[in-house]
C-alpha cells in the first residue's frame, strides 16, 4: 500500500499566506515613504497620525508573518513525511523539525533550509523509484536565496526593532532614519516573500509529479477499485 497523502491544499494555503504577506510587506513600504517624503519636505506637524498607521501595519505584519509561519510548516512538514510514507527512501529527520528547525538555537541556522533542498530531491528520487526514465535535478538555486533571504530580512528587522526600542527619537533627522529603514526592512521582505512562494511552487511541482506517477501504478489503481 501507498500512503501518499496530497498536500495540494496545503501548497495552495502556504502560497496564498505569502502572497497576502507581499501585498501587506508594499503597505509597509509605501506608508513609511509617504511618512518620511512628507516629513523630509520641511512639514512641522505632529507624526502621530503617521506613526499609528505605522503600528497598524505593523500589527497586521506580525499577524501576517504567524499565518505564513503555520501555513509553511504545515506544508512542508507533510511535504517531508510523504518521502517516508511512500516507503520507498527514509529522511534525515522526523517530521516535527519542520517546525522545531525553526526554533532550536543553532540548528534554526541550517535545519529549514537542508529539510526544504532534501525533500525536492527525495522526491524526485522517490519517482524514480517507481518510473526509472523520469530526471532527478538538482535543487534549485532558488532554495538556498531563500533561506539566505529569509535569515537576512529577519537579521535586519531585529536591528530596526531594537534601534526604535533602543533609542530615543529626539530630532527629525532621527525620525527620517528611522522611516528609512524601515524602508529598507520593508524592501528586504518583498524579495524574500516573493522568492519563498515561487520556492513553494517548484518544490510542489515534484510533489505533484510524485502524485501523479503514484496514481498511474497498477497496484495503487487496483486498491482504489478496491475501496
């Protein structure tokens, strides 16, 4: 028996959260240039108003980030536990460490990033197992700009967040720096939002391949007809 369980929906979800994630990560973008071109023109008013529609896009970026954390390692943790369940090659590592890879000091440098490249390859490797014509590639560059991004743009946003904690804004030079980066911050997040779903899909593309190639095996028909 093929335990192959389809991760369709849930490619779907992790791909939907980030592009949410992009749309939210140009609001950030276009709200702190609108805030620093005003200010930066010679304007004395209060930034009050500026600095709550800044903490709202923040707060919405926040709850944005939770939603693609779920939905991602939803996705790859299923991605990942497919290789064992076809039975054909093991894995490094359980399943859970598409979320604890995250977290652990240390292991969170590399563990994302060696899971994602390992199972576009196992996939691949687990296809031709059944169909010894189909190419196994070599992962994508695309993977390792992702993590790569993905490490950089959380780096940056911890020095913007604790600059503002940090210190004190007590000048408007000190304002504009401050809308600066988090232009820059905002920037970095596009790219690496927008390279972490078109990650997804090539991964979920040998997924799929896998899916199919299963579906045509004469075992994997005769227990559908079965059930």
């Amino acid at each position: 028996m093929i335990n192959y369980l389809s991760n369709n929906l849930r490619a779907k979800q992790a791909i939907l959260s980030f592009k949410a994630m992009l749309i939210l990560s140009v609001l950030h973008l276009v709200s702190s240039l609108i805030c620093y071109l005003y200010f930066s023109s010679g304007s004395s008013s209060d930034s009050t108003v500026f600095d709550l529609i800044n903490l709202g896009i923040g707060l919405l970026d926040f709850a944005g980030f939770v939603w693609c954390a779920a939905t991602f390692i939803s996705w790859l943790r299923r991605a990942y536990e497919n290789i064992d369940r076809v039975g054909k090659l093991s894995t490094e590592s359980k399943g859970n460490m598409a979320f604890w890879g995250f977290v652990i000091p240390f292991i969170s440098l590399y563990k994302p990033y060696s899971m994602v490249k390992e199972t576009y390859i196992k996939t691949q490797q687990t296809s031709q197992s059944f169909d010894q014509n189909y190419q196994v590639k070599e992962a994508p560059g695309i993977i390792l700009i992702w993590w790569l991004l993905f490490l950089g743009s959380g780096v940056f946003a911890q020095i913007v967040f604790s600059s503002s904690w940090n210190n004190e804004i007590t000048t408007m030079e000190d304002y504009l720096a401050a809308r600066q980066m988090d232009m820059i911050s905002a920037l970095i997040s596009m790219i690496a939002v927008i390279c972490t779903f078109q990650m997804i899909h090539k991964v979920h593309t040998k997924e799929k391949e896998l899916a199919e190639i299963i579906e045509a095996q004469p075992m994997h028909q005769e227990e559908e007809q079965i059930l």
